[in-house]
C-alpha cells in the first residue's frame, strides 16, 4: 500500500493520488485528490467522473457459452460436481483483460477428473486472464467437458434474453464495467478570504486496469463527450427541413477521398489500418464497431453510412480528414 502525505497548492489546479494498493488480484483500490476548486466546482467534477467510471468505460467479458451436451441451463451432467446454471455464473465471474473490438472465440477443454479453473481456457492472442485461479467446474470423474465461449467488448450491463437456445449455446449476463465502485467526497477550508474545496476520489477496479488508468479513460471518455460543445458558436453543419441529415459545406466527402487515394494501390489501402491514424479514441471505437479496419474499409464507406453510426459527428468526418491529408 503506498501512501502520501496530502499538500494543498494553493496557485494552480493539481491532482494527485495519495493512496494505492492492490487488495487482490480481482480487486485495485486508487484515492486520488483534485485542489484547489472553488465552491461548488467539486462537486460537479465529482458526479460527473463517478457516472463516467461506472458507466462509460469498456471491459471484456464472456457473453456466451456453447456445448451440444448440454440439454438446458439448468441441467446436471454426469461427472460434474457444478450443475450448468453455476458453471455459467462461474464463467461470468471470469475477468479479462483486453482491447479488443468486435467478438473473439476461446474454449474450453479438459478431461477429468480435477478442477476447471480460468487457467485452462485457450484464448485469442489479445486477451488475457486477470486471475487465473478463479473456479469454473470439479470433474469428479474421467470425462470430457468441451465448451465454446464468445469474448466480447462493451460497456455497462448485457442482460441475456429469456429464450431457449436448442443448438446448445446460451448467453451470460455479462458486466462489462471494469470499475466496481467509485465515490467522491469533498473537503471545505478557508483560504484568506475565499473558500476552497479539495475533491477526493475513490476507485475500487476489477484487476482488468488500475485505478489510475480508469481516472484517465474516464476523464478522456468525458472530454470527448464535450467537444461538440466548444463548436457551438461555429455553423458547422446545416440540419435539411423535417430531417435529420447532416451535409458538409464546403467540401464533399468521398471527392477528397478520391484525391487521397489517387496514386495508391488497393493494396496499400489494404495493409494500412486505421490505428496507424492515431485517432481520438471515441472516433477510433465508432469506426471499429463498424467494421471499418482499414484505410479500404473507410474509402468504401459512403458518407451517408459514416453518419450513421452511433456517436458519429461532422466533427469526426473533418477530423479524420485532416490527418489523411496530413499523412498523404
């Protein structure tokens, strides 16, 4: 555990973290302070980087299991000391660690007897086990247990639908927050004649990132979510009459595209990924989810399908743009 004394400055804003440790592999706890703020100011940053830590940043989890010898969830199997229903919550406990986007397969497969732990699943090379000794099943006799697992990134809770799967796959509530719990808390004191306020911030995380990194995401992850607004003077885009289409003045899309692409091989286009961009995070997630991998991908990607995606902005089309011209 690792502690720091707490020295308020009293001429710019800092923060610091003056508490750390690592309770268990599945559990990170981070204290951090932010000072000087002004009355009331702690408060706002407080409620809003809790909802953000619990709410916006992603996690990996495993979000379905699959095996034909499996009738119904909560079925027995001969052999197997845990009925399905508890080897599915045990699954659901698994934490992962990853950045990966879209779905990944892993499995299973053990012959018994002996224990079934996190360690004996055979995963993609992006994802890896935060704890490798979380339980899964006790094969008390020599058979074999085989399961296919889908591995998927998201943010907040994936509750599974109430429906009979007959090819033997069933989905996991999966909860995908890396972050356990967050509060703030907030200290007043008299500077002169003005009060002040330091804001204390508490992290509890899974394992899956430290504290610190969460602070991080989340602050980047609000950030994002406020830029729009520091174009609210500027007439960026034009809304058409009864509809929700967004056109681009002054230039068109896919005619700079075009002069971008000129001279270059689809191949190039092909082996040239949209992470060498280095794009903001939440453009680069928007694309991804997309499927948009490569430099291919977004040139065969019409403007109007670009706007559709979720949480997609004009901004984003300028932006990506910029840096195409830039690194053409």
């Amino acid at each position: 555990m690792v502690r720091e004394k707490i020295r308020v400055s009293t001429r710019t804003l800092q923060w610091k973290c003056v508490e750390s440790r690592v309770d268990s592999k599945r559990l990170y706890y981070g204290r951090f302070i932010l000072s000087p703020l002004m009355k009331g100011q702690a408060d706002t940053i407080g409620i809003a980087m809790r909802r953000v830590l619990l709410g916006e940043i992603e996690g990996t989890c495993i979000t379905r299991a699959k095996s034909e010898k499996i009738p119904h969830e909560y079925s027995t199997i001969v052999g197997i000391q845990e009925s399905v229903h508890e080897i599915l919550m045990n699954l659901k406990e698994i934490v992962l660690r990853s950045n990966l986007y879209g779905t990944r397969d892993a499995s299973i497969c053990i012959k018994g007897p002996g224990y079934v732990t996190a360690q004996d699943i055979i995963l993609p090379p992006s994802v890896e086990i935060v704890d490798n000794t979380q339980h899964i099943a006790n094969l008390i006799e020599p058979i074999n247990l085989c399961i296919r697992l889908q591995i998927e990134r998201n943010r907040g809770y994936c509750i599974k639908r109430l429906k009979n799967f007959q090819d033997g796959s069933y989905p996991i509530d999966a909860v995908f927050m890396p972050v356990r719990n967050a509060n703030h808390s907030i200290h007043s004191y008299v500077n002169g004649n003005e009060k002040q306020e330091i804001l204390f911030l508490e992290i509890w995380t899974n394992g899956s990132l430290t504290p610190k990194e969460a602070l991080y995401e989340a602050s980047r992850n609000l950030i994002d979510l406020f830029i729009p607004f520091l174009h609210a003077g500027e007439e960026n885009f034009k809304l058409e009459k009864n509809q929700h289409k967004v056109t681009l003045p002054g230039f068109t899309f896919h005619d700079t595209l075009a002069k971008l692409r000129k001279n270059k091989k689809e191949i190039e286009l092909k082996s040239f990924f949209i992470d060498q961009l280095e794009l903001p995070p939440r453009i680069y997630n928007c694309l991804k989810r997309s499927n948009i991998h490569t430099l291919l991908d977004l040139f065969n990607t019409s403007h109007e399908n670009l706007m559709k995606i979720e949480d997609f902005r004009i901004e984003d089309v300028k932006h990506i743009l910029n840096i195409l011209e830039i690194r053409n």
